[in-house]
C-alpha cells in the first residue's frame, strides 16, 4: 500500500516513514503543502496521513483540492489541533480519521488496518 506522510515536523515524519515502511507500506513524505499537492495530483496513494498546520499551506485547503479533483486516498488528519470543532470540521470535509500529537504509531497503524 502506498502512503503519502505530509508533515513538516522533519523527526516525526521519519519516525512514521521508518514504523510504516517495517509494516510493509511504501512512503512517499511531503514537508510542505505544495510538495504534498503535486504528489496527490501525480501518484496514486492509498493513505494521506495529513499534518494541518504545514508552513505554506493548511492542510484542509488541501484536503479540500484533493477531494474536489476526485481523489480517493484514505486521508487521516495528524495534528497538535485537538479542539472537537477542529475534529468535526476535518471529518466533515472528507478525513476519514483524525489523531491528535503526541499519538502512538501502533494505534495510527490500527486505524490504517
């Protein structure tokens, strides 16, 4: 399966790209809105773990463009936003699930199963 890690946070986003790719996963990793953009509209992705608070972009326009353009990758929200209407709004335009930082790899990888 192949996963897109959109997160800016550099240590974090090597931490899941080494826990997914031990699971068996293919990582592609994105540190910036623009970045992840262009890998979304080019590859096909069967997972977008998508940080919100990325330095030239927020992460929910980006959402938003993805599912605008028809695309179908499971996206999971990743943030420090841990506010219930930063959770419901994520859900409603189109995240299929939402952890908030500081949050276990084995639970991200529960809800990728």
């Amino acid at each position: 399966m192949n996963v897109l890690i959109v997160e800016d946070e550099k240590s974090l986003s090597h931490e899941i790209e080494i826990f997914l790719t031990k699971q068996g996963f293919n990582c592609d990793v994105a540190f910036n809105g623009k970045s992840a953009s262009e890998k979304i509209f080019v590859n096909a992705y069967d997972f977008v773990l998508l940080d919100l608070g990325l330095p030239d972009y927020n992460g929910l326009d980006l959402l938003r463009e993805a599912k605008e353009a028809g695309k179908e990758p499971a996206f999971i929200i990743l943030t420090a936003r841990n506010e219930i209407d930063d959770r419901i709004t994520g859900l409603d335009m189109g995240a299929d699930d939402y952890l908030s930082k500081p949050f276990s790899l084995g639970e991200l990888h529960a809800r990728m199963q």
